[in-house]
C-alpha cells in the first residue's frame, strides 16, 4: 500500500512538473487575454527620466549618445553634396551643413582630417539662430589653420550669426589665409570680441592675404580692431614689391551695420575695416554713414572706404557704384529692387535673382531704375481677332 502511495505521489508531481514546464511556454499575450491583469506591452524606445536619461527623439542629428554635445559635436554625420573640390564644392543648405563645413576646416570634426582649403557653395539662405548658448565657431581661428579654400555665398544670407568671446581673430570667418576667398556673401548677426587684439569683423576677422568680394554685413561688431566687413586687413609684408607677397584685399563691400570699440586703449574701428596694413587693399566699399565713423579705423587709411547715407542706400546709387565696370549690366552681381513689380529694397544685395540697377542721366541729375529706359515699358496692346 505504501508503494502504491508513493508510486502515485511520483506520478503526481511529475504531471504538475509538466503542466507547470507548460505554462512557462505560452506567450504572454494568452495572460493578458482575460481583462487587463496581464503585462504591459514593452518599448523598445529609451525613454527620458528624472535621472537625465534620454530618449531617441532627444538626440540631435551628429549627436553621438553618451558624450557631451558640446561645440565641436554640432552639426549633421551627412556628408553634403560635392567633394570639396573647385570643380565639385560642397554645396551647403542648411545650419548644419554649415557647422560641419566649419568644424571640418578646423580639424575638430572627429574622424576626419582638417580641410582648410575646401571650395563651398551655399545653395540657400541659411538662419544660423545663433545665441549665447549657440555661438558660432569662425571658419579658421589662426595662421595654423587658415581657411584658404573659396566660399561662394551665391548670393545668399546667412543670418543669426553670434559670436561673444575672449579670443582674438572672430567673425563668420575667423582667419582667411592666402588664396583663400569669400564672395558673393550677405551676413547677418553680431560679433564680439573682448581679446588682446581682437581682429573681429562681420564677414571676418583677420584676412591675412585673402579675398573678400561683393560682401555685405548687417548687425552689429565691436572691438579693439574691428570692422563692418574685416577687422584686420594684412599682406604680411614690408611693401609690394616683396616677393611672394599677395595683399590682402577687400573689394566692393558693403557694410550696414553698427560697429563700436571694446575698451578704450586706443581701438582701431572702421565702417568697412578695423585696421588696413601696408599695402593691403580695401577698393570700391562703402558703409552707412555713422557719427565720427571712418571707413578704415587705422593703418595705411588710403584705401576705398566711403560713407552713405540712408536715402542714397536707398536709391540705388550705390547698388550701381558697387558693380563698377559690370553696373548696368546682367553680369552685375550688386542688385536692388526698385521701381520694379519685386518688393522695393532698402539696400544693395548682393543677390542677382534682384533688379539689375541702371543710371539715368548723370550727374546731380542722375537717378536710378530697374529699367534700362527710366520707366516699365508700355504693353503693346493685343490688335483685335
């Protein structure tokens, strides 16, 4: 009787071993199909927490999790397109772009190596939304690692530009070295330096034997050596006729803006150019009149720096006088919306999807028009059927 109970106490747990093996195999959704007691469904998305963690859709694009996305992090992992070459330059669309193009000049975009002499076009207008918690860093910062490369603005904006430090060498770009160029460019924002020399300006900082062409700045610049376009413009040598020596120069700009002094050990500001060394060039430039503001702040103060007022800003004067031998023409690359069906513009931009600007009679006598007659031709009338 004993090993008959015990027999079937054997049998009996071996059924309830396999009943409970059973169980364990049905998937959970057979718990929860009575009412609501079953298990939630999980996600597979991080959430955030109280304790900083971060979820998916908190991460930016080029943001690698886990590291601080600090200045050098900003910006896209996509490649735009082009190469970077002068037959095939990267073409550039959108802040990101931008800030993976600066980073890549200056050798702080991780896993790839410095391209400081990369040519780029912008293919659109771009709003950096630049503040105190995202400050631009400037295309190039020193001699070691000059921006050299051309940048082609096509005649677009880049706005929201914001810049406020301590160092020296600040605006869109930093540090523009031999060869290297910027045209065609309207730059929009503020720029502050408080370093030892400063060199800040707009549309750039230092131009150490580069080219700046058919730019504009609007907003505001301020430092020791600064201007509207470039704060400190150099050819790095005694005279020109030294050998080797390519000036510095800066030609047919426009600068908008308002430019001050930090500090009051002897600043060098000026509406076009801070400080213009040696035979560094500043040609056919112009900026909007301010109260004892000169063209060029200090050096060799020779150069083509002048002043205007809002009305002539305004008339299409100096849209014309920018252009200079190409004014009046389809080649002009300084364009203004006038007296035709665009919006009217306030200022010369440097955008040939604008009016080309012409002269009518000369002289004080001279105005200006969308139209090479003075006035919107007459519609010939449709003869009737």
């Amino acid at each position: 009787m004993r090993h008959a109970t015990h027999t079937f106490s054997r049998r009996l747990g071996a059924l309830l071993l396999c009943l409970a093996l059973l169980t364990g195999l049905l998937p959970m959704s057979a718990w929860a199909a009575e009412g609501d007691a079953g298990l939630p469904e999980q996600s597979t998305a991080q959430t955030s927490t109280e304790g900083g963690g971060v979820s998916d859709e908190d991460t930016t694009p080029g943001e690698t999790r886990g590291e601080n996305p600090g200045a050098d992090d900003r910006g896209t992992d996509e490649s735009p397109a082009g190469d970077g070459s002068k037959d095939n330059p990267y073409q550039i669309s959108t802040a990101e772009d931008l800030l993976r193009f600066a980073n890549l000049v200056n050798g702080t975009l991780k896993g790839k190596k410095a391209d400081a002499d990369a040519w780029v076009v912008l293919i659109k207008d771009i709003d950096l939304g630049g503040s105190a918690g995202n400050p631009w860093p400037p295309i190039g910062s020193n001699s070691e690692n000059a921006y050299t490369g051309t940048f082609d603005g096509k005649g677009h904006t880049i706005s929201g530009l914001y810049i406020n430090s301590s160092s020296d060498n600040q605006g869109f770009v930093g540090y523009l070295g031999q060869s290297g160029v910027i045209q065609n460019l309207a730059v929009a924002g503020a720029v502050t330096s408080t370093g030892s020399d400063s060199n800040v300006g707009g549309v750039c900082g230092y131009n150490d034997q580069g080219i700046i062409q058919n730019c504009r700045y609007s907003g505001t610049v301020a430092g020791k050596i600064a201007g509207g376009i470039c704060g400190y413009n150099s050819n790095k040598g005694e005279s020109s006729s030294d050998a080797g020596v390519a000036p510095g120069t800066v030609e047919n700009c426009l600068n908008i803006g308002e430019v001050t002094a930090t500090g009051s050990q002897n600043p060098n500001i000026g509406g076009v150019c801070g400080y213009n060394n040696n035979v560094a060039t500043v040609t056919n430039c112009y900026y909007q009149a301010s109260d004892n503001l000169l063209g060029i702040g200090g050096g060799n103060s020779t150069g083509e720096a002048t002043s205007k007022t809002e009305t002539e800003l305004a008339s299409g004067a100096v849209a014309y006088l920018l252009n200079g031998k190409d004014a009046g023409k389809d080649t002009s690359v300084w364009r203004q919306n006038l007296d035709n069906d665009a919006a009217k513009d306030t200022y010369p931009v440097p955008d040939t999807t604008h009016g080309v600007v012409y002269q009518i009679g000369n002289g004080e006598s001279a105005r200006y028009s969308n139209y090479e007659t003075g006035s919107k031709p007459t519609p010939t009338p449709t003869p009737p059927p």
